[in-house]
C-alpha cells in the first residue's frame, strides 16, 4: 500500500460493491487484503473514518427538509443547542458567521410539523429572527475531500428525484439501515443477507440499483473532516435564478447545491441557490470562490463551531 491519503481517497471514491470489497482494494493497491482490513479498522477506531456505507434519500420516504436560521442571545445559546440536538432528524447545526447565528437541517413528514416546532422554539426562548428555508430542490449531497487538492470534491455532481422506496426496494428498510455503517470484515454484506434471508449476490445488485435510481446515496467511506485536517465548512448563498444553475452544477467542489425558498420567517434575503464547500482553511476557499464565482451576487457564511459533532444514528430521519 502506497500512502494512507491514497487508501482513503480509493475508499471514498472507488468503494467497490462486490462480495469481498477491502480484497478488491488490496489487489487495487498491490497490498495484503488483511492489512486492508486492520488498517480500516484503526482508522475507524481514530474517527477518522465515520462510517462506511450509504443511507436512504430522505425524498424516497416522503419526507420533507428545511434549512433553520436562528438569531440566538448568548443568554440563551446553549439551551436551544441542546434542545435542537435532542429532536432527532436534525443532520447539520453549526454556529456561523452572520447575524443569524445557529443553522441546522431538520426533516419531517410535512412542512407544517417543521414550522410548527420552530415557531415553538422561537417561543419559549425569545427569538425574534428566524428563517425557515425549505429545500425545494436538491441537485447534490455528495460529501467527499480530496485529501491532494484540501478541498471538497463531490463525485455525483447531480442527483435526480427518486422513487418511492415502497415502489422499487425488495430490500427491509430495517437492512437498509444496516447498509448506513458496515461491518469492516472480508465480506461485509453477507452478514446482512444471513439476517434477512437476502442472496449475498442479489443484496449486492438491489444496492446498486437503488444508488443508481438515487433512493439510496452512493456507498463510500465517510470521512471526518475535522479529524482529516478539513476544518473549515461554508455556506455559500447565491441570490440568483435557477437559470444559472447548469454553470453551477459543473463544479465538482460544492457538496451540497440546494435550491432553497423562505416557507416561514423575517428573512426573505436568504432564498436562493445553497453551496456547501470544504477546506482545509479559509484561503482554499476564497481562491475557490474569486476563480469560479465572481460573477455572481453571493454571500459566504463560514463555520465557526460545528454544534452536532456526533451525527444521529438515522441519518435520513424516518418514522416506522
């Protein structure tokens, strides 16, 4: 095996989805396939590597997603940090620079049932402005770092809308969770086809079907970026139409592009097209930014805390 940046970019990238995946990245490498194993194994066990594996799109489920702004007062910051952790289905908050201070994600069955329990929060600690941004559109959530560039670099550069889950899956939702974080074993997904009476081969193939109609998110290894040196996370907000969102979806380094509209709030200035980008300081960032989106009408919210460092064990929230 060459370098470690080298597996990790393989494990990222090239994550083979066959009987015995970490043997077919040891021959790709020129390496013993145990070493594969045990060096994954300690990379996990350091969290660097989150986990290995994929998760259901949340739009497979008919759930619903918005993007919550809060202007939170230092008198009461952590105890809505610890409210918002504690609702489950919230999958990013972060403490940002703007003047609206906290932003998560949270999904629900409606949009109603996220207004609802915003207005609520608003209530019981004083606050007075808030935006409440539905994601209307999601042409990318790939979260992946070019461990050679220190930038973000996304490998599905557009995602389509996807089926039902009901109307395409032969799989139980209850194994594909199992499939969000792998065991580290010569043949992980037997295990998993043991357990819910699946072919190996046949769990295999569902899997990779459902990547491709875009239910399930692409399988790779999700990496740690604060343990991988990737410290700074952006949000870009561009305040442009949908017209020039071809342009937009040719970069490779946006994880996220959301199209996202103001459903409830004080803070209509916040629509438009959503980029999340990477790095490994501010600088990569604004060298990004001054080559690529100089044209067009932005602002930049840099991370200033990340406020969920552990993400929920149900990515994708779902209800039974």
């Amino acid at each position: 095996m060459r370098s470690l940046i080298e597996l990790l970019m393989e494990l990222q990238y090239n994550f083979p989805l066959t009987e015995r995946p970490f043997h077919d990245i040891a021959l790709k490498l020129d390496t013993d396939p145990e070493k594969i194993i045990e060096t994954v194994r300690s990379l996990r066990e350091k969290g660097i590597i989150r986990r290995i594996g994929s998760v259901l799109n949340y739009r497979s489920r008919n759930l619903k997603a918005a993007l919550v702004a809060l202007r939170v007062s230092e008198k009461y910051i952590d105890n809505v940090i610890e409210h918002i952790n504690n609702l489950g289905g919230v999958s990013h908050n972060f403490l940002r620079e703007h003047d609206l201070n906290i932003w998560f994600v949270i999904k629900r069955q409606s949009m109603e049932d996220i207004v609802k329990i915003i207005r609520e929060i608003c209530s019981q600690y004083s606050i007075n402005e808030y935006a409440i941004l539905e994601s209307v559109k999601t042409y990318r959530l790939d979260v992946r770092f070019d461990l050679y560039r220190g930038i973000s670099r996304a490998k599905i550069l557009r995602q389509e809308d996807p089926p039902k889950l009901e109307q395409v899956s032969k799989i139980p939702i209850e194994a594909l969770r199992e499939l969000m974080n792998i065991d580290i074993v010569e043949r992980p997904f037997r295990k998993i086809s043991e357990k819910y009476l699946i072919d190996e081969k046949v769990l295999i193939d569902e899997i990779k079907k459902l990547i491709n109609l875009h239910v399930l998110r692409d399988f790779y290894a999700v990496l740690d970026q604060s343990n991988i040196g990737f410290r700074i996370n952006s949000m870009i907000i561009i305040r442009s139409s949908l017209d020039n969102i071809e342009k937009i979806l040719k970069l490779q380094e946006p994880t996220h592009i959301v199209y996202r509209r103001l459903v409830d709030g004080t803070r209509r200035d916040l629509e438009g097209i959503y980029l999340m980008i990477h790095a490994v300081c501010k600088e990569v960032i604004h060298e990004f930014l001054k080559k690529n989106l100089s044209e067009y009408n932005y602002i930049i919210l840099h991370s200033i805390k990340n406020l969920l460092p552990s993400m929920p064990h149900d990515i994708e929230y779902s209800t039974n």
